[in-house]
C-alpha cells in the first residue's frame, strides 16, 4: 500500500471521527442511530486500513520466469554463464517473445533443480572423439 493510500484512509478516519463527536455533542435522540451507523463505518474502515498495511509488508510473490539476468543472481553465476548453458541447451529454457537483449526464458522450478544439481552436462560434438 503507498503512503499516499495510507494518509487518505487516515484522514478520512479522522473526519468521520470528527462528526461522530459532533453528533454526541448535539445529544439529539435521533442522532443515536446516525452515530451506531458512523461507528460501524468507522470500525469497518479501520479494519480495511489495517489489512491493506500488513498486505503492504508481504513480499511480492517470486516470478514464474526468470531472465537470465535474474536466474544468474538466483543462481550466484554471471549472466553470461546462465546464457551459454541455454545456448548449449544445459537449461530447459525458451525463447522470450518480443525481449530485445534478453532472448532467454528460465523456469523457476528450473532454476531450483540447476541449483540443487547444476546444470546438464555438456553434449559432445557429433563425430567428437571418433575416426
């Protein structure tokens, strides 16, 4: 929540206030009905203040894709490793549609498994090794 949200939500609590203290100050009997409404308004009010800040403190939810610029800091590689490893097909990665400078897509679920396992081992050539 931003603060502007939070100092909007707090003046207009602090205005409703102020009219319940006016109506309890007239002392009219009609005006006991408008102060219970006020004062569950009020409460109400309160009550969603109070939710929107602790929601506020949560942390964003991690993403579903990472680019590689973010799955080597996960990671704790260079960006140009992470980059390779999709060139060379050791990370199960797409294509980024439309992400000039930054091609390559990385699961996170992928990003957990390279972590605990490293990424897979390099392929060899064809014809490597052989005459």
């Amino acid at each position: 929540m931003t603060d502007d949200a939070a100092t909007a939500m707090t003046a207009a609590l602090a205005r409703i206030d102020g009219r319940l203290a006016a109506l309890e100050a007239r002392g009219e009997n009609d005006t006991a009905d408008a102060v219970a409404k006020m004062a569950d308004a009020l409460a109400k009010i309160d009550a969603t203040l109070a939710a929107l800040q602790t929601r506020g403190d949560a942390p964003p939810p991690e993403p579903d894709w990472y680019t590689v610029g973010q799955a080597a800091a996960k990671l704790g590689k260079s960006a140009y490793t992470v980059r390779e490893w999709c060139r060379q097909c050791r990370v199960p990665c797409r294509r980024a549609a439309n992400r000039k400078g930054k091609p390559f897509l990385i699961r996170r679920a992928d990003i957990d498994q390279i972590a605990t396992e490293g990424p897979a081992p390099l392929r060899a050539a064809r014809g490597a090794g052989t005459r």
